[in-house]
C-alpha cells in the first residue's frame, strides 16, 4: 500500500517531529533496521537506572535528525519540500540524502545490548584470525558495513539503495568516515559529531541523569563551513567555544559517572564475560553466522537481539548447562537475577587522571592493575573454592576530552591538522581556523592531554569476604552492593 507522505514521520521525544524520505522510510521497515528496536542502547545501564530503557532505533533516528540539522546550519542542505520531492533530484539533495542515510544507518550492526556484548566478538575473533580475513575487527561497524553491501535482494538494504539510485559503497564508506569529503565525515565522525550530539541528550533523558546535557540549539547556531588549503571543514564560531566546552565536558562526565562507573559498569561486564562463554562453547550465533544470516535470512538476523541473548542465558542456565562452570553459573545468576556483584577496591584499582602524552606512566599504571588482578587469583585460587571468582574490567578505552596534539601528530594522515577528520575546530574572529586546544583561552587547552583512567574489578561474596581478610580491599564500610 502506498503511503502518504503526511504519515512517513516519526515524532522523536526529543525534536518532535522528524520526515522521512520515501528511500528512509522504506529502510526503516527492514527487519535489518526493525531489529534495533530489540536493543538497548546502553546495555544493562537500566539495572542502575530503571528508565534507560530506550532503544537504538530511536538513536539512529535522533542521529540522522542532528546529522541533518548541521547540513541545514553549513548551508549544505536542500529544501524540506526538495528532500521529500521524490521526483527531484540535484548534486546538493544526493549529497544531503547520504549523510542522512550514513547517520541512519551507522549503529546497523549493533550487538546485543550495544556495547556490551560487542566485546566479547571482538576478544573471540573468529573472523578476524581466518586465513582468507580481511583482518578486520569483529565489530559493529564492519558488520553494519557488510548489511549494507551484501544485501541485494528484495527487502534488503544494498537492493533498496540501489533502486533509489545511491551507491551503497559510498554509504558504507560515509559510515566508516572514510569518505572523500572531509566534511561530511566531521559531521558523521568528530569531537563533536552527530552521534555524540544525540545520545549525550538522549541517554540523559531517559536516565534521568543530567550529566550528558549540553545547549544544542545554541552549538547548532554556531557551526561553520571554513575552508583550509582548498577543502570544505567544519568549524564552529569562537563566540561558542565554551558550549563546544560544556559538550565535552558533558560527555566526559557521562563516562566517568555514568558509564565506566563501578555501578554503572558491572553487569555489561558480567554480560560481555557470559557473551565469551557462550561463544566458546558454541551456543551463540558466531560473527560468520551473522553474516551469513545477512546474506541469506535476513529475518533470522532480526532475532540476533536482547531478548536472544537473554534467552540464552535464561535457557543455558535453567537446563544446567552452567553447572560444569560454577563462576558461570553464578555470573548467570547475577545478570538474571539482578544480584550485584561486589567492588574490589584498593589502590591499583582507583581512578586516575593521566596525560596522553605519559605513556611511560600509564603503561605503568595498566601493569600494576594487572599485577594485582593475577596476585588476587593467585589468592583465590589458593584459598578460595570455585565460588571465589572476579570478573576484570580494565577499560579498553580510555576517557578523554580530545585527543592531544601530540597525539594528533603521530597519527595525522597528511600533513595539515587542521584537514584531520576527528580534532575540533574553532572559527576566530580574524577568519583563522584553529584547533579547539590551541585556542588560548580555552579550558580545553589546558586540558587536552588529560584522560580518565577506570579500572574496575568485581567479584563475588565470598571472595570478597577472602579478600578482605587478605588485606586486599582496603575499604569494607564502602563495598555493600558494590
């Protein structure tokens, strides 16, 4: 049945009402794309706190939403009337309905709750260690690039954008923000992107926390197109620079607090352990399955989702599959039950604020982390019984600001900065374009080198109970519920 264009739009919590086109409405009604209402978006955040139960369908919208509020704020954009005008076409639309499409579709290969179990894929690696691998990561967004390019069939992505008429490599490339234009891939890939631009406010909302909230419509006011040694970048008005601070600062305390916390972060970690588990033992879709699926049965990828995950786990564990394995069995019991494990805390495992530049310092930092987690299941593997487990948590990234010139140079691509994808850049009065830490009176300069260092380790009662006759945990009064 055909559909009106009055009824292609979405009303968004947050923007209110958002149109499609006929070519996004289309790709939303994919199961490729209907799945991603199956997953959280910040994985089991709503174990702390209850009302993150929003999805990453929502997201992707509020994404392409952002995505097309910057092309409208540079001057990049078509008319809504043209956008919508399935019977008009330009260089200017095709350019304007791509980026739109890259911010829609980039959380596409999302695993089960995010984040969360992505890491387990990632750690297995089953693809990336094939002979015949590209070498690529098992990650989000090599599959999310694969949907893209290898489904050309009736209801699949590839054969919907080409029956639109858009390269589907030119998508995929525009997700990976490896695209030829610098600054389409600032508005999809940056400090301050549109995909920052939205979950900031999104995952605040519906946390009830305040600490991602930051004045959009003010930053939107402010961006720029400026043009360095002949190409188009995104900057933003120095008459900004401390909402461009407040963004950051935001998002900086969102993953100290939020996030990496001890409560926050505990059972994405158990989850992300059980993820491992079960890909071992080979009760879990793999990544080649999942690609498979992709290329053949799009409708059994759609149940590659939460509520699959956690049937597995539920089903595992009420079968006694996890009998064999007693630290699995009661991760299982933790993460179904919603029993929290306990917080080791001592020394090696506080947060620190680090530089950048020191990697002398936080090799040494990581490494006394990893002495003390091997000296406690030495312990425990002593004086302990089965019951006595931990679970590890050291960040696999690390919590910055931006990421620090110095580090900025040794990875440039060419020899500009200023022509670097990801730094951001503020537009002076003078017409000059500088980096957001060479500004000098920015607060960011003086903290640009600076990063969050979250160690956490978890474990169960009864080792925590050893452990603090051990002398280990400096702090019992602090530990109840983690």
């Amino acid at each position: 049945m055909e559909v009106s264009p009055k009824s292609r739009i979405v009303f968004d919590p947050l923007y209110g009402f958002i149109h499609l086109t006929t070519l996004e409405w289309e790709i939303i009604h994919t199961p490729f794309y209907q799945r991603l209402r199956w997953i959280k978006q910040l994985g089991f955040t709503f174990y702390t706190f209850p009302g993150a139960e929003h999805s990453r369908y929502g997201h992707s919208i509020g994404v392409m939403f952002n995505a097309h509020k910057i092309l409208q704020r540079l001057g990049r954009a078509v008319t809504d009337p043209q956008l919508l005008d399935d019977g008009f076409s330009s260089k200017e639309k095709a350019y304007h309905q791509s980026i739109r499409l890259a911010a829609l579709l980039h959380d596409l290969g999302t695993f089960m709750f995010s984040h969360t179990t992505e890491m387990a894929y990632i750690r297995y690696g089953e693809t990336t260690h094939e002979k015949n691998g590209k070498g690529h990561p098992d990650d989000h967004e090599h599959l999310g690039s694969f949907i893209i390019k290898n489904t050309d069939y009736p209801g699949g992505i590839t054969y919907i954008l080409k029956q639109h008429g858009i390269d589907p490599q030119k998508i995929s490339n525009l997700v990976k923000g490896v695209d030829p234009s610098i600054m389409a891939n600032q508005i999809l890939h940056s400090e301050i992107d549109c995909d920052r631009m939205d979950y900031l406010l999104r995952d605040a909302h519906y946390s009830g926390i305040k600490y991602g909230t930051y004045d959009r419509d003010y930053l939107l006011h402010h961006f720029r197109v400026a043009r360095v040694s002949g190409h188009d970048v995104v900057a933003i008005n120095h008459n900004a620079l401390h909402a461009v601070e407040d963004f950051l600062m935001a998002r900086f305390a969102w993953y100290s607090q939020v996030v990496r916390s001890a409560r926050g972060a505990r059972f994405d970690a158990i989850a992300e352990e059980i993820c491992f588990y079960l890909l071992e033992k080979g009760k879990i879709f793999t990544y080649s399955q999942l690609m498979e699926m992709i290329e053949n049965d799009p409708v059994r990828f759609y149940t590659f989702n939460d509520q699959y995950f956690m049937q597995q786990v539920h089903l595992n564990y009420a079968n006694g599959f996890f009998d064999k394995n007693p630290r699995m069995k009661d991760l299982a019991f933790c993460l179904l039950f919603d029993h929290p494990p306990r917080t080791v805390k001592c020394d090696e495992f506080k947060q620190r604020i680090l530089s950048q530049d020191e990697d002398h310092v936080y090799d040494k930092i990581v490494k006394r982390a990893e002495d003390k987690i091997k000296e406690i299941k030495d312990i425990l593997k002593k004086k302990g019984t089965e019951k006595d487990w931990i679970v590890e948590d050291l960040p696999k990234k690390n919590i910055i600001f931006v990421k620090s010139r110095k580090k900025l140079v040794k990875s440039k691509t060419g020899e500009n900065l200023l022509l670097e994808r990801d730094p951001a850049k503020i537009l002076m009065d003078s017409g000059d374009v500088k980096l957001l830490g060479d500004v000098e009176n920015s607060i960011i300069s003086g903290l640009q080198d600076k990063f969050n260092f979250v160690p956490n380790v978890y474990c169960s009662d009864s080792a925590f109970e050893l452990l603090r006759k051990e002398g280990i945990i400096q702090d019992s009064s602090s530990q109840l519920n983690g």
